[in-house]
C-alpha cells in the first residue's frame, strides 16, 4: 500500500465518522420521546381492557372520571417524572388525555370514563 492510498483510506474514514458519529452522541431525547409514547400507549390499551372489564361485570376493574384517574390502571402506577392533565371524563364517553413526561415531553392517549 503506497502512502496516497493510505491518506485516502483515512480520509474515507474520517469523513464516515464526521457523518455517523453525530447520529450516536445524542440518543436521550429519542429515548425519552419513545418512552413517553409507549406509556401513553399502555394508558389506551389498560383503558381498552379496562372498560371491557367494567362492562361485563360492575365489580370488574376500576371507575374512570378524569383523566388522571387512569393512572391507576397501570401496575405499579405512573412512573415518577411522569403526570396527566387533568380533565373531567363523562361516562362511557371517550377522551383525549395528556401525558407529560419528565423533559416537557408530551404524548395523548384515550381514555373512558366509566363508573
């Protein structure tokens, strides 16, 4: 290998770092975005179970009034950093929440009231 094919060879690599290695340096902010969509999305899909339970069977489940109170359809509950807006919930009237994440992130999900 000659000297120019070396100085070529490196500046290959140094321009696919300058390019690539930007792209790895700052992953929080995507992490913290998809963290706050999936429980967003665990808060709609407890509210879906949620509402079929308390359907069936008065006794089944937990009563929705507000957004807030979907919180506890969660095991273990809302993580801490996390909170919900609050905002009334008529019965069997579907609702679109706020989750508020730990950075000023946010993210919606649906809940239902239910008695």
């Amino acid at each position: 290998m000659t000297l120019v094919e070396l100085v070529i060879v490196i500046i290959i690599l140094g321009l696919l770092a300058t390019i690539v290695f930007p792209k790895f340096i700052d992953l929080s902010q995507d992490a913290e975005s998809t963290a706050i969509k999936s429980i967003a999305g665990a808060l709609s899909t407890s509210n879906a179970e949620n509402y079929a339970f308390r359907m069936e069977k008065a006794t089944n489940g937990v009563p929705i009034s507000n957004c807030t109170s979907a919180s506890n359809l969660l095991q273990g509950g809302l993580p801490s950093g996390y909170s919900i807006t609050s905002l009334a919930i008529a019965v069997n009237v579907s609702s679109t929440c706020t989750l508020n994440g730990p950075s000023a992130g946010t993210a919606t999900f649906t809940a239902t009231g239910i008695a």
